[in-house]
C-alpha cells in the first residue's frame, strides 16, 4: 500500500475530511488544526493542519501515528462566484504558470492550493477586479526551476494571442527561481507589444501573514491595466515593508535573495518605476506600446550553456555546445590554461560569450593582455548584460544566424533595453 | 623578426630609451610622450607613451609606424633607497602576487609596473613605514585568474613562517578576480593565526587618478600592524569616495563590480568593521590573535567543479567529479530532469553541495517536495555560504574525508565564519 493511501485510510477511519478540526499524535508531538487539502507540492507521506496560529504544519505520519476527529467543519454554501465584467473598464488578461504567486488560499478551509484555473487565483485576491475586468486561465501549473524553452514559447504566443485578442495588457504569475530567465526570453520573442507584459511572483506564499503575494499581484494587474508601457517588465515588492512595489526592465532583473520579498533588483541600470497606493510612476525612458499586431519570433537554439569560471577551471569542464555563456571574473577573465579549448571551439563554430560573476559593471577585455587575447580568438564581450539575459539572448540570437561575426553583431546590438547606455550614472548595492 | 625585436631595433635606430620624449605617428595618428618600459601585461606589439595629461597609452606599432626623438631624458640619480628600520615599530610581512595593486608607479618615468620586487612596491606607497617596519617580498606575480590551488598553499605556508618568524601580521595584495578565493582557501588552510592577515587589492592601478591602490595598502598594513585580528580579511574600499575602507571576513564576501573600487562587499552579514584616518573600528564579533604556532593544514582534493544551473541544464552538463558545488536557483533549485543523474553521481561517491545564483540568503531545501527530494537523495544543502566560499570549503573537507556523511557533517559545521548565524540582523543591498 502507498504511503498516501495509508494517509487517506487513516483519515478516512475516523470520519475525517479537509476542513475537520483533527488531532494528530505521533511519538514525539501531539498537536491539533483544521486539516488540510493535500498539496501537489508537499510529500506523499505529509498531513497537513493549520494551527490556531494560522499557520500551516506538515507533519510526516508513520505507523504509529494516531488522528482523532476533534470537529466537522461547518458546511459553507460555495458560492457560484464568477468574474465580473464592467463595459468601461479595461481588460487584463492573467495567465498563469505556477509557482508561489499561484498558490491561492482556499475560502473554505485556508489551506493553499495551486490554482488550478485563474478564477481561484483571482479571486483570491477580489481587490482587482475594482482595477479592471480579468481574463484569467492557467496555461501550465509548474515550479519554475522546471521550465524550458519550450514554456517561454508557449507563453510568448499566449502573450501575443491576448494582446491581440483586445487585452489591454498580460499578467504572468510565475514562480521567482526562473522569472528572470523567462522575462528576458519574453522580451526577444516578442515585438511591437500593444501593452504592458507583466512578470510577477511571490516569495512567501499566502497563508503566510507576511505574503507578499496579494500586494504583487495588485500591484502588476494595475501596471498592465494603467500604464502604456509596451515592454516585458518585472513587478515586486521594493523593499521588505508593504510601501511600494518596484517596476523592473525583463532583461535587467535578477533575484537576490532566497527569501527576502525584496529580492529582485535591477542591475546596471535603475528601475523603470515604482507603484505606490495604485500610483504608477516610472522614473526612465521606456518603451511605449504601439497600435497594431504584436509580432512573435520565438525560434531559439537550445544548445547554449552557461558556465561559472572558477580557479582551476579545466579544459573538460568546457563542453561543445553551438553557444556557450561563460561567467567569468572581474572585467572578463577565465583562466589562461582554458583559451585553447576556447580557441578550438570557436573555430569549429561555437560562439562564445563573456560575462562576469560580479554581476555589476561591464565587461572591458581591453585593459590587460589576457582580455586582448581572448578577444583575438573571438569571444564576444557581452558588455553590461546580466549571464541570465546573455544565455536566453544567445539562444534567440544563434536561431536567426549560423554566421560568427553576425551572432557577434546582433550580441552588441541593444534589441530589447538588455545593454545599457555608457553615460547612464548607475546606482550600485 | 618577432614583433618585439621589431620594435626594440625601430626605438634603437632613433636611440629611444625609457624615459625619452618621442613621437609616435601611425597612420591615423599622431602622439607625444614620454616612452615607457615595456609593461609584462601588455601585447608585444604595442608601445606605451605617458602623455602630458599623465595618462599611459598603448600604441599598436606596425611596419609603416616611424618614431622620432624628441628629448632625452634627464640623467636621474638612482637612490639606493633601503627599507627603514624602527626597532620599537611591530613588522608586517608583505607577500606580493601580482595584480592591479602589484603595479608600482616608477620613480624615475612615471611608468606602471608589475613590482618584481616587493621594495618597489613598498617605495611606491612610502606612507606605510611611518605605520610599521615592513618585510616585502613577492612570492609570485600572476593574474589572479591563473592562480590555482597550489598558490594557495604556497600563500599559506608563507604566512604561517611570516607569522612564526616573528611578523605581526601579513598583507597580500592580490588581484582582485580571485582575491575572494584565495581569501576563503587561507581561512580553511590555517589555524591559529597569531596576527592578522589582509588581503589587499585595487580596482585601478598607480598611474590613474582615481587609484584605489596607495590607500588600500595603508589601510591594510594598518590592519595588519595594528589590530588583534586572528582571521584572514579583506580590506578595499569602503565606497566610491576616499573616505574608508571596509574590513571583511574572507569567507564572507565577493567582488560584485568589474570596475567600481568599492566593489567588494560582504554577504549575509555586515563587514567586520572599518577604517578612516587610520582609525580602526571593529563593530562586529570576530575571532581574537592568538599565541603560539600558526598551524597550516592545505591538504586539497582539486577535483572539485562549480556548476551554475539555468533552464534546460542537461545531465550531459554534470560531469563526474570526486565534489561538485551547484549553483542553484532560489532556495536550492535545479530541473528535477537532472535528478537522476545527480543520484547517480552520490551513489558513485560524489559529494554535491547546493548554493544559490542568489547569493544573498540561505538555502532551504524543506519549503518545496523538489527540495525535499533533492536533500533524500543525498545533497548537501550549502546553508548561507557563498558558492565560492563553498567550493573552496569543499575542495578542503573532501582532503580529509572520503565518508559523505563525515564529508556532509564538515560542510553544515561552521569552520572559519563561512555559515552566519541564522539570529543575524543582515544588510542587504
């Protein structure tokens, strides 16, 4: 017998459904709350139960494990709630994809659930539909540390197909590990955006008092809703009070913390804006959206890999891949031992790409004779891009060109706001 | 004729030496100047001239470039200068390695240098024999990207006799590339330091106005000299003014700017304190000198791998190695595609910690079932360390055990102030 069926017989044996006050005692703690739905993401061997605290516990259940029913939940009518539509209001469509964000609470219950279609995940958060009319679906239910290539495609041609279908402007719940990957790949995938694109997450999921997820997402439906930006841009808390959130460029943001909600920040440039009390301002130049079709161009190469350069980094450790992203130190450096291998490899037709694993600054391989000589076997210096949006570039780039010099030129090509101005006066950690 | 011997007849023919006023004309261009030595670090085929403004440039010579003496230059008593001696001043010991900070500005033309002796290097911030009696020498002069592990142990075994030898404290000035590399393999390599050791570098060399190179080298020796710190540090600049410089603990920070001189910062917990007019201020706990012996213990497994994960991370990208650091996504996320393949490799024997591309926070493994199954199958869950920090650590811990759960018990024990506190109030960008 499986450990889940064990669960459900246990719970079963005592008359014992989600939403039950129960009583769970095992060898080491007793302890008592509402039970909870299982979680596709939790193990198959945990019971969950809210605690009057309000906070969830997931208890591993043995073979001695004891469940007492305590109280049968009081049966609660569930509404047949529906989305409300307002002729004057703009319509954003909201398509979900996973993670944290998309995890909603159960009014019945408490419990969190991934929202398996976006009513759920809407109305979690009802605030919004004060902001506008929503179009909500899920397009695919996963941790974002799972997704490929072929997500950012299928995301890209929802995009497209929404915006122009009449939305006013997108909304992507999305789990924060990847967000940046995927905002980066949206942003070369898609042109002439009619309306904003707005990336979103969560870091602490909403049974959590401190859950950034509801302020997030009101805040990202009202940038989509209210703003005419036409780029892919990223909107999360600011910083760790609930003050305001922070409007970032797709290709100039990265995460920065495990788990700080103010995680993301954007590098070697600014952010865009700021919200604050459903007020959007936005501090930079930006891209307008434009009348017209959104065109997508999502051909990418898959063979591209990123590599972390490190003392001692050996020849084998460099693999032949038809692009490869190297995260180099300081102003772009690996180790001297590896420039063979490189050389080789380019010659046989690998575009290589130089980044730093300092994250901030630019990439200059003119200043000591090492640079030069990389620069001479023809590594591209990937100026100011973050490894992330020069991966997820490569790949775009090497779909649309088998040429080396090409590759090099549409690399050090500004497409989508990914290298910035030399002039710009940048703030810095 | 090589290049170089080319260039050597074409100054010889117009009898150019160092320190001359010539006249360089290419094609393109013309420029005046005074003739520089031929600096290690650049191409063979270029000539440096310092212009009236003060600043080096490098001139490609090709066959059609003519050279013209201007002026020669004045006959300039070499001073047999000696390193002074105060026998009630404490001696500090400086290990020079090469690096921005290893260039010495040339008393007679003005020139940058690699320093080949460390008097040079001395003479060339004279400031520091008012703070102490100086021992210099250069153990290697490298770019720190090429340094490897047996310069760590060459730099260990170095300090540790300095040490021994009656030394208050040592200096390294280091490039910056790898400095916080070799900053964390000292931390694990040496026990009981009798007297601070100070890594040192600089983002901009002597010859520029902006150097960052004199004042960092006083605020180390001054560390060095001064303080009754038992640890390795760091000491750069404090932020882009001239107004301090920062002292880190070395298994706690990274450069996280290629060009800005206050690039070095500490992560997940505030530097160890800071140093203004020759003022040290310590604000944070930190491990006391002791009497006695330094002990050195550079015993190192080298087949230790870096990998930073991304979307679409093949098995074929995880090579077989005795260790391997990921560098994950979130909280300790790869694809679960690679799982197995990861299973595979522990089963085999290899020891695999996970990091965070994050870099700031901890990584844990028990929010998400991904997590969960990753730490069942036998990953090591890097806690708050800085990948690099626990590449180093690992390289280390794998030479002294090959039992993973002696290996897995080493890395989550907190050897050299690599894992915080979790109680720690943390700065973050």
């Amino acid at each position: 017998m499986t450990r889940k069926k064990y669960i459900e017989d246990l719970l079963k044996n005592v008359n014992a459904e989600d939403g039950d006050k129960i009583l769970v005692e095992t060898k080491t703690l007793k302890k008592e709350g509402v039970l909870m739905p299982h979680h596709q993401f939790s193990n198959e061997d945990i019971i969950t139960i809210k605690l009057d605290n309000g906070y969830n516990v997931g208890l591993a259940v043995d073979n001695e494990t004891k469940i007492t029913l305590l109280e049968k939940h009081k049966v609660v009518e569930k509404n047949s709630k529906t989305i409300p539509f307002d002729k004057n209001k703009p319509t954003v469509s909201i398509i979900g994809t996973g993670g944290t964000i998309a995890c909603y609470v159960d009014y019945r219950t408490g419990a969190v659930h991934p929202a398996t279609n976006a009513e759920e995940l809407a109305f979690s958060v009802p605030e919004i539909f004060d902001i506008c009319n929503v179009k909500a679906y899920v397009a695919f239910q996963m941790f974002s540390e799972n997704l490929e290539v072929n997500h950012w495609k299928t995301l890209a041609n929802e995009v497209a197909k929404e915006l122009n279908n009449g939305a006013q402007g997108v909304v992507i719940p999305h789990g924060t590990d990847t967000l940046g990957y995927t905002a980066a790949a949206l942003s070369f995938m898609l042109k002439n955006l009619s309306g904003p694109v707005v990336l979103v997450g969560a870091q602490r999921s909403s049974d959590r008092p401190s859950s950034d997820a509801a302020q997030n997402l009101i805040s990202a439906v009202t940038v989509a809703a209210k703003s005419d930006i036409g780029e892919i841009v990223v909107v999360m808390h600011g910083e760790t009070s609930d003050k305001y959130n922070t409007i970032h460029r797709g290709v100039k943001v990265r995460k920065f913390h495990t788990s700080r909600r103010d995680a993301f920040k954007s590098v070697n440039e600014p952010p865009l804006g700021k919200i604050a009390d459903g007020e959007i301002k936005i501090f930079e130049k930006y891209k307008k959206k434009t009348p017209g079709k959104v065109v997508v161009d999502d051909e990418m190469n898959e063979d591209v890999a990123m590599i972390y350069s490190y003392p001692g980094l050996k020849t084998e450790d460099i693999s032949d891949k038809k692009g490869i992203i190297l995260i180099g130190t300081g102003l772009g450096h690996v180790p001297e031992k590896v420039f063979t291998k490189i050389e080789k490899l380019i010659k046989k037709g690998t575009s290589i790409v130089m980044t730093s694993q300092c994250i901030f600054g630019r990439i200059n391989m003119n200043v000591y004779s090492t640079g030069r000589d990389l620069i001479k076997i023809g590594i591209i210096p990937g100026e100011d891009m973050l490894p992330e949006t020069a991966f997820v570039k490569l790949m775009w780039v090497l779909a649309h060109t088998n040429n080396n010099k090409e590759v090099s030129k549409l690399m050090l090509t500004n497409i989508a706001g990914e290298i910035s101005d030399r002039s710009k006066n940048i703030d810095f950690l």
